[in-house]
C-alpha cells in the first residue's frame, strides 16, 4: 500500500477515531498507536511473504554490507516508512 492510498482510506473516516494495530486480520495482539508511530524512511526488499528493511539513516555497518553494496542499495530499493505501536 503506498502513502496516498492509506490517506485517502483514513480521509472516508471520522477524524477522531482512534487507531489501533492488530498483528493480523483476525485481530490478535491489538494495541494503540503513539503519535509518533512513524519509523524513518527505510529500504526494503521482498522476497516472497519475507520483507528485510533497513533504516536509510543506518551507517554501511549497522546494516551489515560494506560500504559499496550499502550506497547501491539505497540508490536503487525502493523506499518506504513502518508503522509501529
């Protein structure tokens, strides 16, 4: 799902509904959502049901590869941002 896509599903709703975060579709382990629930923008990659995600403000060894691998990927991943309760 992209930004523009959750935003306009969150704009049908009634503006001081509060969020929660399930960790399924059968709503298992709900919780609440801090104000300050984004995370940086990230890289990630799937593979499948897999998804690896790396902070772009994470140094070459904080994300394990060296430092040519690393400016690669942050060229070329595609970006995205994690919520969290």
């Amino acid at each position: 799902m992209k930004v523009k896509d959750l935003i306009k599903q969150l704009l049908e709703l009634d503006h001081e509904l509060e969020i929660f975060m399930s960790s399924d579709a059968e709503g298992n382990r709900i919780q609440s959502i801090p104000e300050n629930c984004l995370s940086e923008i990230s890289i990630y990659r799937k593979d499948g049901r897999e998804i690896d995600i790396w902070s772009l403000n994470w140094t070459a060894d904080e994300a394990c590869f060296n430092e040519e691998r690393w400016e690669e990927m942050k060229k070329t991943y595609p970006k995205g941002v994690v919520l969290y309760p």
